[in-house]
C-alpha cells in the first residue's frame, strides 16, 4: 500500500452528494481515507465544461497502484468530477 494525496476539483452546484460519490468510489476499491482537507469553492483559473469555479477537497489515501488505475477509470467516468490529480508521497525514512 502506498500513500496518495488526491486532489479533486468538483462541479460547484452540488458539492455534497458529489462528495458522498467519490468516498463510495474509493471505497469500493477497499482505499482507506486517512485524511480529508475541503477548501471550499474557489474560482478556476480557466474555465472547465463551462464552469468558473469548483469545489475543491483535497484525500490522504492509502492504496494500491493496482486500484489507482481502476479508481482513475472509474473518475474519468464521473460528470460532476471537473479534474482530479493523485500524487504519490515518498515513505519516510526513520532513523
């Protein structure tokens, strides 16, 4: 299991229920969710299928690279998804 940060930019008309779908998403690939950040609606910096702004919520994951491409078909998938970005972190190292 690796450490993922996920970040997702969502339509900004229902944020909610577009959240609730997203942790489904992840736990139906069995990803444990060890931290969530929301930021709230900011504006885009360009405009994305015609919206000005989106909801952002940043996910501290832990998952296998195996469910990251299933997660990332499953994502493609989903319309009130605008963008979405997964950035592995490196393990520290204990001394």
């Amino acid at each position: 299991m690796n450490n993922y940060e996920l970040t997702v930019i969502l339509r900004n008309s229902n944020p909610e229920s577009s959240k609730e779908k997203i942790r489904e998403t992840l736990l139906k690939h069995n990803i444990n969710i060890t931290g969530e950040d929301e930021w709230g609606t900011k504006k885009l910096a360009y405009e994305i299928d015609k919206e000005k702004e989106g909801f952002y919520i940043l996910l501290n994951i832990e998952a296998s690279p195996d469910s990251i491409k299933k997660i990332n078909s499953d994502f493609n998938l989903n319309t009130e998804i605008l963008r979405f970005l997964f950035v592995k972190l490196k393990t520290q190292k204990s001394a």
